[in-house]
C-alpha cells in the first residue's frame, strides 16, 4: 500500500486590481456578461469571457428554465458558443464571474462538477489547457493555469478505450 498525494497550484490575487492589464480586460468582460445572464430563479448572475488563441473574446453567461434542471451554466453556454462560432480555435484562459441579487459576491466563484466536466473534454479535444480567471464582483481572484486541475481523477475519452 502507497499511500498518495495530490496538489494544485495556483495564484491568489487580493483583488483586481492586482491583475495585469489584459486578465483585469478579461474579468470586466465576464462581468459585463453578467447583465446577459437569464437567471429569474436562482437570481445568481454568471458571467464568463473566453480569449481564443486567435485574439476573439466570447461571452456566455447562465440560461435557466422553469424547469430547473434544464436551465444552463454561463460556462457550458459559453463552450457552446466557442465550438460552435470558432470551431477548433483553442480557448487560451476563461474568466468566470457572478452577481448575486440576494447575497455577497466576493468570493471566487468555481465551476461547478458538470462543468470541470465540460472544461476538460474541450482542453483534451484541442489539446491545449485553459487558464482560469475565478472572481467576484470584489474580493480574491483565483488564477488557475489549467482548467483540468479542478477535476482529479476525471472520466474522459480514453476511458473508452
Ligand atoms: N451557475 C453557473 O452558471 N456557473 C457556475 O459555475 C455555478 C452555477 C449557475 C447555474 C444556476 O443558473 C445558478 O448559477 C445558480 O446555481
């Protein structure tokens, strides 16, 4: 028996205005996603900004249903969109944010299991990690440099084999 270890690395920021200019760039655009969110619901607003590797930014942001369980996270929505407009094209780093009409947002947000999920079935399909940009409307911001981190032990494709 051997016992194991697992760790993360990543960089916590205290705020924004920490960042270098082109990740504070990005956040801003997820959080101008946020006025797009549907989210009449929950009243949490999500927003995320994905930068591609050919310079575009594509926005998503959650889309909820009457019917819960078929309501949208603003990440998957946003994959969506990527694969969907910019097919191929690899997503460098994803800035992630929300709005909570009744509660705090100051602390970062992490993506939620289907999600991670998500994340890494498109890093393996391009071959590329994406890089994380986690915040709030204030607070800490999380920089993680590869979405799959977030999801140990994950099942993917090649379980399939
Ligand atoms: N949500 C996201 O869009 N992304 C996350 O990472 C966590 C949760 C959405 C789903 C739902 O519309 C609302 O936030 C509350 O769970």
């Amino acid at each position: 028996m051997q016992p194991q270890q697992l760790s993360i690395s990543y960089t916590a920021y205290e705020s924004r205005e920490q960042l270098d200019a082109a990740d504070a760039a990005l956040l801003q655009r997820a959080i101008d996603a946020t006025n797009d969110a549907y989210a009449p619901y929950s009243h949490f607003r999500v927003g995320a900004a994905a930068l591609l590797e050919n310079g575009e930014v594509v926005l998503g942001s959650n889309q909820e249903n009457a019917s819960y369980p078929v309501g949208l996270c603003a990440e998957r929505v946003l994959l969506s969109a990527v694969s969907s407009v910019y097919p191929n094209v690899p997503i460098k780093t994803m800035a992630i944010t929300y709005r909570s009409e009744s509660g705090k947002s100051n602390r970062p947000i992490s993506p939620c299991g289907v999600c991670r999920q998500t994340l890494v079935e498109y890093e393996n399909r391009l071959k590329q990690p994406i890089r994380l940009i986690l915040g709030g409307m204030d607070g800490k911001i999380w920089i993680i440099p590869q979405a799959g981190s977030l999801l140990p032990f994950g099942f993917s494709g090649e379980d399939l084999l």
